[in-house]
C-alpha cells in the first residue's frame, strides 16, 4: 500500500506506526527508540516518503526475519 500522506500510517506497508510524535507524546517514549533500524529497510521506503512518516513495528520485525541466514 503506498503512503497515503498520513504520517500516522507506515510508508512501506501503510499499517499505523503508533509514532509516539503524531500521537502528541515524547519521541523518546517511542517504541523505536528501542529498535534498530537497517539501511535495507531505509531503501523499501519511497523516495518521497523518507522522512515524513515512520515505519511499523510489523516492518521493522520483517527486516530481521528477512535478514537471518
């Protein structure tokens, strides 16, 4: 599912990200902040979107699965 211009809803598979920014609390709180972030997941992201909207939990586990041998 592309980005639907809504930065609560994940760029790659357009899921709620449950950013703790767009629900009005610390970004420090976030659960990504607990996360690590690879830069093969970066390149799934749309070019227009990086930067506008966060990825989901489900995407960010994806990467790990999808990246053990």
């Amino acid at each position: 599912m592309p980005l639907s211009g809504d930065d609560s809803r994940c760029p790659i598979c357009g899921e709620k990200n449950n950013c703790a920014s767009v629900q009005g609390r610390e970004i420090e709180k976030c659960w990504c902040m607990q996360k690590v972030f690879t830069p093969g997941l970066f390149k799934q992201i749309p070019l227009e979107s990086r930067g506008k909207a966060c990825v989901c939990v489900k995407c960010v586990g994806r990467q790990k699965k999808e990246g053990e041998d």
